[in-house]
C-alpha cells in the first residue's frame, strides 16, 4: 500500500513538471507576439515621420537655365567665353537644391561665379543652393576651349528638397560652337642691349611676336635690320634667336655721341612687323 502511495506521488509531481512547461512555453509565445507588434507599431510610426517630412517639403517649380553673354565675341580656341547660368524658383513654396554645371571634354571654366559654381573641369558642383519663393539668381562662368568643336555644356538641379511639377525645366544645355582662333601677331617686349651702347661695342636690337588675342608666342621669320649713326650707315646682321627677332648692329668707334638710329622688322603669320628706334652713342 506504501508503494502504491510512493507512484501516485510520483505522478503527480510529473503532471505538476507538464503543467509548468506549458505555461512557460505560452509566456514566449507572448512575448514574442509582443515583441514583433511594437517593432511593427515602430516602424509604421518611422514610415509616418518619413512621409510627413517628404510632405512638409512642399512643392516647388524650380527652373535653370544657361545662355551665351550677348556682348560676347564669336567663342574661338584658347580665349575664354562668358556664358550666363541662372536658377530661379516661382514656388508655391520655397526649396533647397544642388545645381551642377556639367562640361564636356576639352571644355574649362577658368572663373568661378557668384552661384558658386567652381573652377575646373567636367562635372562642377555649385553648392546647395536656399531658393525662396520667386528667387531668380544667375552668374556668369568664364570657359576656355582648347580646340575649334562643337560643345554641349549642361545645367541641372540634384537632390531638390521639394516635389516639382515640372521637372523638364529642372535642366537646360548649350551648344556652343568654337572657332579657330585667327592670329593677329604683334610686338612684345623690344629691347636693345647694352641698355646705354657704347661706339666701337655690338649693339643688339631685339623683340618678340605674340598673338594680340590670346598672347601666346608666334616665332619671327626674315629679319631685316638698317641703320644708321649722323651720315655713316651701320652695318647690322639679321637672325632668330631665342625666339626673338633680333638684330646686331657694330657702330664706328668715330660715332662716339652719335645718335644710332635704325629699324628692325621681321614677319609672322605672313604679316611684316616693323620698329623704329633711337639710341645715343656714348
């Protein structure tokens, strides 16, 4: 009777163990239900601020536009040409946005603007841009064309903090067509050296060529050179050196006082370039 007693106990206790597995097995299952509503409840109210911020941005017609300064001359290879970039907003509501200048290849903006839109070369970040209801700003960019072509520059807005209704004025390009440069050469830096000549000692008339548009150097060709002191004709001998025109001239050492009065000319780009000068003999 004792044992039997012992395996009633005994199965009671195991019961009891069965019963309090369960519940413990429900109190996870809660939990975990719990846990996944709330990351619910969370993320619905994450979604519901991010909405609202989208929405808070409002609407805005932002428009860019870029252009050709009227004054400018035809654009041609190696001289820089002005072109007007300008952004505005006619609302309803004010904005921010990125505006970006996109150059094509062999293109350089060699001067920033009041935009802000930098130096350089290919894609140019302006900044981000606070655009009020009906703000209009422009500037202008100085670009440089290394070579005659054709080139598409592009203006665009980027990251616009407010839904536009009219996106297709949020772009705008030009094409610009450049020219080769026609040279007009000039003289640049005459000298004459010794800076005081003396009689008897080689006297040395010089100058160089540049472009008058652009001033890059053009090389001389066909140096003349004449001369002369009171009634006595100087000899002078004619060359290219170093890039310059230059003539050598050998006064008399009789000429002390004298006055050596002479020209040097030379051509470039088929033109006959000519200078006059005047020098007192000591």
């Amino acid at each position: 009777m004792g044992e039997t007693r012992a395996r009633r106990d005994r199965l009671s206790a195991s019961r009891k163990n069965r019963s309090r597995g369960r519940r413990a097995r429900w109190a996870l299952v809660v939990q975990l239900v719990v846990a996944a509503v709330v990351l619910s409840v969370s993320a619905s109210a994450t979604a519901s601020r991010t909405i609202s911020a989208r929405s808070d941005a409002g609407s805005a017609d932002v428009d860019v536009s870029i252009k050709l300064l009227p004054d400018n001359p035809a654009p041609v290879a190696g001289v820089p040409f002005g072109v007007d970039i300008g952004i505005g907003n006619s609302g309803p509501d004010s904005t921010s946005t990125h505006l970006l200048v996109d150059l094509p290849g062999g293109l350089t903006a060699t001067v920033a603007n009041r935009l802000g839109c930098p130096t350089g070369t290919g894609t140019l970040d302006c900044g981000l841009l606070d655009l009020a209801v009906e703000d209009s700003f422009d500037g202008e960019s100085r670009l440089l064309a290394a070579q005659p072509g054709s080139y598409t520059i592009v203006v665009r807005t980027s990251d616009l903090r407010a839904t536009d209704p009219n996106l297709a004025n949020n772009s705008a390009s030009l094409t610009v067509t450049v020219g080769a440069a026609s040279l007009n050469p000039v003289i640049r830096s005459f000298a004459i050296a010794p800076r005081k000549p003396k009689a008897g000692i080689a006297v040395k008339v010089s100058f160089a060529v540049a472009d008058a548009v652009t001033g890059g150097a053009l090389p001389p060709a066909g140096v003349r050179c004449s001369a002369v002191a009171a009634a006595l004709k100087v000899p002078g001998r004619g060359k290219v050196a170093a890039g310059r025109a230059t003539c050598t001239f050998h006064p008399p050492r009789n000429a002390t006082g004298k006055t050596l009065r002479g020209n040097i000319s030379a051509t470039a780009e088929g033109k006959r370039l000519k200078r006059s000068f005047a020098v007192r003999l000591r």
